[in-house]
C-alpha cells in the first residue's frame, strides 16, 4: 500500500495547528444566519422588564402595583414580598455574598431592580414598568470608598453587626474584607533601607465590557414533565445550571441551560443577574416561557462593571536601577454588593501577579474590598480576575521609578526582567512562572520598531516644541506584560464551590468524521475552528470533517465555561488529551489490522504505519471504519473518549508592545501613529486568529486607555450609561496594529498552549497610557489618571503651562 502524498501535504490537508484555517464559523455569521436568545421565539412565549431605582440609595417605602395590573396585556408584577415566600428574594453571588434579585426594603444603586413586570409583549411591558407606582425616601450615597471606611452610613443593613465576611474579618459596616500576600515586614524594612523609593497612587477607572448583544434569557418551565429549560447569554452554561438549581430547589438533572451564539461575553455574561432569575420564576408562576432583554442602557448601568481599582504603590530599587522590594495597597470599589467573578479562594483574583515580568525579591500586596452606593460586579473584562489592574499598576510603577532614577524605561526594564534560565520561576507574591524569554522578546520589540532613532525624534520634536516649530509631542508608550491565565487549577481555583477544571468529549464517526463536545462556550474566539485543528493534529482527521458543540448542558460534558483566558489553556488541554485516548485505542485496532503489536506501529501524521516498512499502515479513516465494523479481542466497538482537565499550575503567556503617540498640547487631540504588538503566547493553534485576537484585544485597551469610562457624579447618577457617552472606537478612531511573536511553549501544558485572548487588553492599556504620560514626561508630570480623552489630556498640558 502507498501513498503518493509527502509527510508535509499530508500534515497540510488536515489543517491543524499552526494553520491559519479561516473560521468555519463566519459563513453563517456574515450571512445574518447567527442565533441569538433574541432570535428564540417559544409558543405562548411572555416577555419581562424591571422596574428600576432612580436612586442610589434610598428606602422603598411602597410599590403599587395596581396601575400596572390594569394595563391590556400586563399578566404579572413581582416584587420581593412575592419571592420572599419562595426564598428567592435574595441569591448568592460568585464572591460568597449575597444580593437582592428585587429591592428587598432599599435599593443601593441606581438602575436597581425594583419589580418585574410579565406582559404578552414588550410593549405591554414596558407601559406596565411606566405604571408602577413606586414611593422612596432618600438616603445619604456614597461613592467614593474611601469615603465609604469613614462614614456612619451602613450601606448593607443586613449585615448590620457581623464582624466576620465571606473571605474573613470586616473592620467597618462597608468594609468586604482584606486580602494579604507576601511579606510585610521584610517589604517594609526594604522600603526603609532602600536607595531610591517612588511612590504614586495609580487608578484604574470603572468600565465596562460593554458586549455588543446585551444580557439576556428566554425560561421555559414545563409542567408536565417538571423540566426547565433555560436559554441565555451564559458564559459559563454548567455553573449557571447549578446557581439554578441551588437557588430554585429544581434538581440539576430536570434543568437543561442552553447558550446559543453569544454576540461577545468579555466577562460581563459570566454571573447571574435578577433577570434570570425573575424570568425563571415568572415561568413557573405562569406557565409559560418568558423572554428578558436588557436594553444597552440598562447593560451599561446595572450587569457587572470592571476595574475600579485604587493601588497605591511604592516601589523600592537601588541607584543603579535593580528593584529590591514592591509594596501595593488597593482599595476595591465593590459597588453594593460584592458580585465579583474571581475565584472565591482569592476574593481579590490575581492581583497577586502584580510583580510583572519583573524578578522582584520581595513584594506585599494588600486590597481592602468596600461597599459603595454604585452597581455591583467586578468581571474579568478580557482579563483573568484583576490581571489587568495588577499589570497597569507595575508598569506604571516601573515608568514612575524610572522618573526616579532619571533612567530610560525600556533599560530599566531589561535589567530588571525575570532571566530565562531562572524559569520555572517562583514570585514573591506565590505564583509560580512556567516559562519565557523576557529579553529575547524586549530586543526583538525594540529592535523591530528602531527604539533608538524614536528617542532621537523624541528629543527633537521637544526642541522643536520649545523653539515654537510645532505644538505636537511624542509620547513612546512601553509595556513588558506577564498575564496569568487558565483558571485554574482545582486547588487554587473554584466558583461557590466548583472546581474550575474543563471537559471535552470526542467521538469519531465510522466513516472518519467526528463530533467534539465541550464545557465551554465560543463568544467570538472561533472556537470551532481551533479546538477542531487540535483534534486534526492529534488524530490525523482533517478539521473540516471535526464538528464542535458547545453550550447545551444536556449534551456537553460538565465544564466550568469560557472566560479569563481559559479556553485553549483548560479546555484546549481536555481536548488534547481526549484526542489521545483515542490515538491510543487507534493504535491496538492499527496493530491487530496489520497483523503486528501495538509497540511495532508508529504513529505518522494521519496514520499508524509498521515500524521500519512505513508502506504498510492504516489511516485514521481506516481505523474508525474497523472500530465499529470489526471484532477486536479485548477491545469494544466505537471510538470516543472523554476528558476531565484539571491543570498542575496557570499558564502565564506574555508580551512586549510599543505604541508612539502625536499629541496635539492646544487641543488635546491625538493620533496613534504606530503600535507594535509581540505576544508569547506558547504553542499557536492558528496564527490568523491570534492575530485577529490581538487586534480586538487592542481596541479594546485603547478605548478603556483613551475615554472610556463608568463615571458617576455625587449623587450616585451614572453619567455615561449611553453610547453617547460611553466611547467604542469606530474603524475611524481604531488605530492600526502590527503583530508580532515569540514561542516559548508552557511545559506542562499538554500542546505547550498558554491562551492568547486576554492578553492584548491587558497589554495595551499601560501601553497606550504610558504613551501619554511619556509625551508631558520633559514638561514635569510624573501621573494622571486614566481615562485619557482629550479634554483630560488638554488639563495636562494647560497644568504644566504648555498652552501657547
């Protein structure tokens, strides 16, 4: 037997990884043909809609319900008197607190649900929410949580008293609790010693994933068979299934979730929100299915923000720039309550990878949570559990100690990275590093974007500036980033309780196709195309012929779903490893076909071949027909397997960016006129895809960087809850990317994967923001808070006299 094709065109036909495959996907999502849950239309099917606090804190003194129940149309109006018999007025978050689903005697945020409002159609809902009547008194807010430790106002009366939180002690009636990693004493006693310390308080602003299909759920409950089905835009569909049947009593077995296509998740679809709850029990009041569809107003304002995160840092080094300690102290603005999506075994995420890329001996980070009259949340916007606030802390803490020393940042970096034969690497802070090249990378950026000749034209536009030739500056923005992602391991990781591990089951078709399932779900990161290029280099099947599902709990293998980064780094590995339990049962079926023992084949690309005589060999195709159409002895028919990962440690890709900036001082207008993106990310599973990751990614931290921001004004008021006043960059404001990479695998990952998605956004906001800081950095300014749009930037240049 013979084959004509090479090793080379045989490997190139399945399309595995390494391959820029285009995404299978895009046929049906450029042809209109996506389903969303606003697509999904049931029988009888009843739509909700919230009645919401215009307060941000205030008591409800009386709901009327009567105008409202008038209304042609209007079947039902909850409110927490009609939960509380059901013990669904208030439900347990992902931090191990817990938050009214309808205003239960206050409301502590504007936008709060106050009632639910069930109709035969949107209209007839959103008259009866016009209807209701609802009476308030007024309460003092607070939204500042520094003022919130100081103040006499108990903002959560039903912890009213208790002195112990979900994550230990509490030292005020606003305070969520404090978490402590490293060492406080020898950090302390270095700062003390220490030749050079900076210190700046370093803000990352409150902001929003702002998904482009909002939140939202359609519940059916059948009464006959006792099953409820429930439709939404969950990223985590398994663990929606269990806050719902914990939260309802159903059992877990009579409850199937689906997620159809989610039109981009980012973290702001990963919890629970009143809405699924109030439908799911309108359903079964009712009897009927019920839609609920936030409009992006009530997305903006009300689902879970991200950031809002103050670090005060100091950072200790000695005159010749080596850093000696690391000190942060954050205070976490939690909202009303504590509804973060991190880990509760670490109520803070990882902030605790706030040492960077950096080999920083000693380091002590401290974050105090705190109630304030604002939304809840705190989601990995498109980043694992607070990466992004701890990279944007170190790296502008290394641009503020490199004011310090008079020294140029990208040196300052390089003396003081994490050297590559120091991996695998334990930090200061716990986290242990598994691999990288951190120079290699910063001289490959550097080189590629002629760092030297910047700083020439730097110097030089700053003459001309002063001389009165031009009113622009140059800002070359820096950034060395270390993310951790792939959560996570069961013994650091877990949400109310579950194990953060991911699944992935295979089956391989007799006649050579196959079907994978997975506990994850795709918003937009082409999983079907490259989970199916893993499978195709694994077991030799072409991934045109993979199919992939995910998102149906009565199908797919319990997983914990897809956010902080954890698709190819948790699933990936399910899947790789699936896929070699059935490369291992191929290969008993290859020995027994060609007559031999299972050590005398080898495998080859798509095939298993005799040892020594590669003429002679089974393809895949080949092998999956036997598998169902042959007696095997001590083998069962069939090929399929399953997979249940649970990772040994975080995968921990990084990446050097490099961004200059025009900025004009008289208008405070600027212009991006290069960024430089080199991303490590291990093993590539399709370079088009990252490349678009990357892109997405940058667009992203370059409008949290540049403008876009959840403001509030003192009255608790949200003032940029429309897209009015909420920035996303247009294809006229998104600058131009160009993408580099280096590969150092992870080595305990099972295709040496790291995950890519997150890291973009967690590069390019310090970069973009140290771009701005370095263009006034001549004229004197150390810091200013993000974001920077161009009335802020303006005030910059107006404080430090430079307007003509």
């Amino acid at each position: 037997m013979k084959d004509e094709l090479t090793q080379d065109q045989r490997s190139a036909n399945l399309k595995g990884m390494g391959s820029s495959r285009k995404r299978v996907e895009d046929v049906r999502f450029t042809q209109g043909k996506g389903r969303y849950v606003d697509d999904i239309k049931l029988d009888g099917m009843l739509f909700g809609d919230f009645v919401r606090s215009p307060y941000a804190h205030a008591r409800v003194t009386s709901i009327n319900t009567e105008a409202a129940m008038a209304i042609p149309g209007v079947v039902a109006v909850l409110t927490a008197k009609d939960l509380e018999p059901l013990g669904l007025h208030w439900m347990p978050t992902l931090a191990g607190d817990k938050q009214m689903v309808l205003a239960d005697g206050k409301v502590l945020f504007q936008g709060q649900e106050v009632a639910y409002v069930i109709a035969n159609d949107r209209y007839a809902a959103a008259d009866g929410v016009e209807a209701v009547e609802v009476e308030y008194e007024e309460l003092p807010v607070i939204v500042n949580p520094f003022e919130a430790l100081k103040s006499n106002v108990v903002l959560r009366e039903d912890l009213e008293g208790q002195t112990e939180g979900a994550h230990g002690p509490r030292k005020h009636h606003n305070h969520i609790f404090t978490w402590e990693q490293g060492d406080k004493e020898g950090t302390e006693k270095v700062l003390e010693e220490a030749d050079v310390v900076a210190e700046e308080m370093v803000y990352y602003h409150r902001t929003h994933p702002c998904p482009l299909e909002t939140c939202g759920c359609v519940a059916s409950m059948d009464k006959v068979t006792g099953k409820l089905t429930l439709y939404g835009t969950f990223q985590a569909p398994h663990a929606i299934r269990t806050v719902v049947s914990l939260i309802s009593g159903i059992a877990e077995h009579n409850i199937r979730v689906v997620s159809p296509d989610i039109g981009g998740g980012f973290g702001n679809k990963v919890g629970a929100y009143a809405g699924y709850v109030c439908s799911v029990v309108a359903s079964i009041v009712t009897g009927k299915p019920v839609k609920w569809v936030e409009d992006r107003m009530e997305n903006l304002m009300t689902t879970a923000f991200a950031r809002d995160y103050w670090m005060q840092g100091k950072i200790a080094a000695t005159k010749e720039g080596k850093i000696t300690g690391l000190w942060c102290h954050t205070t976490a603005d939690h909202g009303g309550f504590d509804a973060c999506a991190d880990p509760t075994k670490f109520p803070a995420g990882f902030m605790n990878i706030c040492t960077g890329s950096y080999d920083i001996p000693t380091a002590y980070l401290a974050v105090d949570g705190v109630y304030t009259n604002k939304a809840p949340g705190g989601v990995s916007y498109r980043c694992s559990f607070r990466v992004t606030e701890a990279a944007y802390f170190i790296e502008r803490m290394i641009e503020v100690l490199a004011i310090e020393l008079n020294m140029d940042a990208a040196e300052l970096r390089r003396i003081n990275f994490i050297k590559s034969d120091q991996f695998p690497y334990q930090s200061a802070l716990g986290w242990e590093y598994d691999s990288g090249d951190y120079h290699r990378a910063w001289d490959q950026a550097l080189n590629a974007v002629g760092y030297k000749e910047l700083r020439e034209e730097q110097a030089q536009r700053i003459e001309d500036f002063k001389a009165g030739k031009t009113r622009k500056l140059i800002g070359i923005g820096l950034t060395h980033f270390t993310e951790i992602v792939g959560a996570g391991p069961v013994k650091n990781c877990d949400i109310l309780g579950l194990g953060m591990f991911d699944s992935c089951e295979i089956r391989i078709h007799p006649t050579g196709s196959a079907i994978a399932r997975l506990g994850t779900i795709s918003q937009g990161q082409g999983h079907a195309t490259t989970f199916a290029q893993i499978i195709a280099s694994e077991i030799g099947l072409p991934a045109d012929d993979i199919t992939l599902e995910e998102g149906d709990t009565d199908t797919a293998p319990y997983g914990l779903g897809t956010y902080g980064s954890r698709s190819t780094p948790v699933a990936g590995a399910a899947t790789a490893m699936a896929a070699r339990k059935i490369r291992a049962k191929a290969q008993m079926i290859a020995a027994y076909l060609l007559e031999v023992h299972d050590d005398d084949v080898e495998w080859d690309v798509d095939r298993f071949s005799v040892k020594g005589a590669p003429e002679r060999f089974k393809t895949m195709k080949e092998i999956a027909f036997a598998a169902y159409n042959q007696a095997i002895p001590g083998l069962e028919p069939g090929l399929e397997a399953v997979s249940y990962y649970d990772p040994p440690n975080m995968t921990y890709p990084f990446g050097a960016y490099i961004c200059v900036m025009e900025i004009d001082v008289d208008t405070g207008e600027h212009e991006i006129r290069s960024f430089y993106a080199l991303d490590d990310c291990g093993t590539r599973i399709n370079p088009m895809i990252i490349d678009g990751q990357v892109h997405g990614g940058c667009t992203e931290g370059y409008a949290i960087a540049m403008g876009q921001e959840i403001a509030y004004d003192e009255m608790g008021n949200c003032k940029s809850a429309t897209l009015m006043d909420f920035f996303l960059p247009t294809a006229w404001e998104t600058p131009t990317y160009t993408t580099d990479f280096a590969v150092t695998p992870s080595p305990h990952h099972p295709i040496g994967a790291k995950g890519v998605g997150e890291s973009p956004n967690v590069g390019s906001v310090p970069c973009f923001s140290n771009a701005v800081h370095d263009a006034f950095r001549p004229f004197g300014l150390v810091q200013s808070h993000m974001p920077h749009d161009h009335w802020r930037i303006w005030k910059i240049a107006k404080d430090l006299g430079l307007h003509s």
